[in-house]
C-alpha cells in the first residue's frame, strides 16, 4: 500500500492525478471524431499552429491562452477554409496552415528583444506543475466540450460519413466541420498548456485509437478511451515518481504499450 499511498503526501502529485484524468476525459472527447475522421496529424499540427498567438500575447504582455485560443480559432477556419474552397483533402489544408501559422510565429519571436521561459514552458508543459485554478478551468471546458457535442453528436455523425445526405436534409455540413475544428483546436490549447505538446497528441490520438480498436459505437468509444487514458496517466505517473524519469514521456509509453496491447487483443478477436 505504501507504494500508492507515498506519492499522495505531495500536494502537487495530486493535482497531477486529477489533471490527467480529467485531461482524458476531455481528450477521449474530442478525440474519438479526431481518429473517425482521420484527422490523427491536426493534434501535433494544432499544437504548433498556435504558436504566433502565443508570440504576439507574449510581446503585447498579453494572456498566453488567450493569445494561443486565438490563434487556434484562426488555424481551424484556415484549415476549413482552404478545405473547402480549395477542394483539397483536410490533412493538405492542415499540413499548409501548420507550417505558414509556425512560420510566423517564428518570424514574430525573432522580433522580440529577449526570450523568457514563459513560452517554452507553455510549449513544453508539465503535469507536476498543474495548479489548482489550472483543474478547474479544464473541468470547465471538460463540461462545455462535452455538451455540445452530445447537443450536435447526430448532425456530427451524419455530416462526418455521409456529407451528401447531410446538406440534402438542411443541414450546415460546412459551419459543423468548421466548430468540429475550433473545439479540437482549442482542446489541444488547453491540454498543451497542462500537459504538453506530447502527452496532449497522444491522449487525443493514442488512446481514441486504443478504444477504436475495441469499441462497437462512438460512445463506447469515448467511454473506453477516457477509461485508457486515465489509466494509463495515473500508471505513468507512479511510474515517473519512483524511477525519477520524465512524466509525461513516460506516461506516453504506457499509453503506447496500452495501444499495442489493444492491437493485440484485437488481432486474437479477428
């Protein structure tokens, strides 16, 4: 028992704790249409995109998630944009969007006459670091997140698979994939800031992609991913805390041998 009960002594093991299950909730959320619509490279290409955001509120000495929500925003009605108007497959708009929107953050940061800690740790993130105001804003966004898309979840999965049956019956194909993009990109923001630009892709990714493999519906789906991704951040945390390693690498390789554990359970079903 001492080996569960030791950490928990530590205030800021804790709030670890609850960030990254609450962190997985809200990636399994969001995650699950992220992996069904094959948009697996937009969570690392997010995470990047919003870095001009970040830039301008560090030299205005604005509010980094603001800056970097913003710019999240702006990436995902590019991305939407230049899918739909430029009759491209998504992950070419993504690709062109991530690298132009990282171009500039670049170009605004070598204007800057001194570089401090407070973008890299933004960029970088660390689950030890979570503070408590930190757990409530993300249980927040968890709540929002979640609701709308139980609000819209039938117009989602209609637009998703079938887009022409879609608009024949009414519906805003085009305004539902451009909020689909917005939620994710602001999504990746917030777990970026808590957890970093790793553990963030790969609780949206590697985890929505576990449950894919076992999970028969979208709900199962998401319950099973959250289910993965909290287990698998609590035991990379334990983890981290007794062989003194990195936390959220070491979370990811737990969730990466969850992954090829579903892999092969799934192979055996057939």
């Amino acid at each position: 028992m001492n080996l569960l009960t030791d950490p928990l002594q530590f205030e800021f093991f804790v709030r670890a704790l609850i960030a990254v299950v609450v962190v997985s909730v809200l990636c399994a959320l969001i995650g699950a249409w992220v992996v069904l619509r094959g948009l697996s490279y937009i969570g690392d290409a997010m995470s990047h995109a919003v870095f001009p955001g970040i830039v301008v509120a560090f030299l205005t000495r604005g509010n980094l998630l603001v800056g970097a929500m913003v710019a999240a925003v702006v990436t995902a009605l590019g991305i939407g944009a230049i899918g739909n108007r430029g009759g491209l497959k998504q992950d070419s708009a993504i690709g062109i969007v991530f690298v132009g929107m990282f171009s500039l953050g670049i170009v605004l940061l070598s204007r800057a006459p001194t570089f401090t800690t407070d973008l890299s740790s933004f960029l970088i993130g660390n689950p030890l670091g979570v503070s408590a105001a930190d757990l409530w804003g993300a249980l927040g966004v968890t709540v929002v997140v979640g609701g709308l898309l139980t609000a819209i979840q039938k117009e989602l999965l209609l637009a998703s698979f079938d887009p022409t049956e879609a608009r024949a019956v009414g519906l805003p194909v085009r305004r539902l994939n451009n909020l689909l993009l917005v939620l994710i990109g602001l999504v990746v923001v917030l777990t970026v800031q808590l957890v970093g630009t790793t553990l963030s892709v790969s609780l949206l990714i590697t985890s929505s992609a576990a449950a894919r493999l076992l999970a028969r519906s979208l709900k199962k789906m998401i319950l099973l991913a959250a289910v993965l991704g909290s287990v698998g951040g609590v035991a990379g945390l334990y983890l981290s805390y007794y062989l003194d390693t990195a936390p959220g690498a070491t979370i990811v390789l737990v969730n990466t041998a969850v992954f090829l554990l579903a892999l092969l359970l799934r192979r055996r079903d057939g």
